[in-house]
C-alpha cells in the first residue's frame, strides 16, 4: 500500500470522510485476510507455520470483526466510542501478533515475513484513524 494511495484516502474536506474511508479500507483488509484465512486454513497453515485450526478460527473471527467495521464505515457520522474500539483493536492486533512470533514453536520463513508485515499494516491503520477520528468529532 503505498504513501500515495493512503495520502489520497485521507485527504478530504470533510472530515468524516477521512475516517469514513479508513474505516472502510480497514473492512476490506481485515475481511479479505479473514476469508483468506478461513477458506485457505490447510494450505496458508502449512506456509505460515500455523496451526489450521488456529487459522481457521482467526479468519472466521475476522470476517465478522471486518463486518462490523464495515457497518461503522458505512455510517454518515461513525461513533466516537466504537471507532475507538476499531482503533484499540488494530493496535492490540499489531502487538499481539508480534508477540505471537515468540510464541510459537515454528514459523515458516514466509510466516516470519508475513506477520510483522500485517502487522504493520494494521499499526499504519491505526496510526491514521487516531487523528481522523479527533478531526471527525470536533464540533463543526
């Protein structure tokens, strides 16, 4: 994803917008993982060095997680309070899943590559929906 591309979801008038638009870009990277996930546990399993029931049960979860920031995306004025709640679930999800690499027995290579990256995608997420959301719910 690059600078470009994020500047662009961003950049805006309305603040809403912005918040509006990172929530949406948010559901569709958490759904599309969590489809991948669930649909693929066996074989991202094996690549990953994850269990595939593991897999399996995180993409199901994601999907319905990616929903509901689907439905705050797709509201006018998304809520303070659940949009703080997205923004703390995608910095616990940076954290824990770089914690994870400590803690299980035997990551693949590739799954050594692909966690922190995920990682940090969600952390850049974060990290842009903090001050979308201070913008959006200032009085206007």
């Amino acid at each position: 994803m690059s600078a470009t591309l994020l500047g662009s979801i961003v950049r805006t008038t309305v603040p809403q917008s912005a918040l509006r638009r990172l929530l949406a870009l948010d559901c569709v990277v958490t759904t599309g993982n969590g489809l991948a996930y669930a649909a693929f546990s066996a074989p991202l399993g094996r690549l990953l060095g994850v269990g595939q029931a593991a897999l399996l049960e995180l993409g199901l979860f994601l999907v319905l997680y990616g929903a509901c920031v689907g439905g705050l995306a797709a509201r006018r004025r998304p809520p303070v309070l659940p949009a703080r709640w997205v923004i703390g679930a995608n910095w616990a999800w940076t954290g824990l899943s770089l914690v994870s690499l400590l803690l299980w027995d035997d990551p693949t290579a590739v799954g050594l590559v692909w966690i922190p990256a995920q990682a940090l995608v969600v952390g850049a997420l974060a990290l842009l929906q903090a001050p979308a959301l201070r913008a959006a719910s200032r009085p206007q």
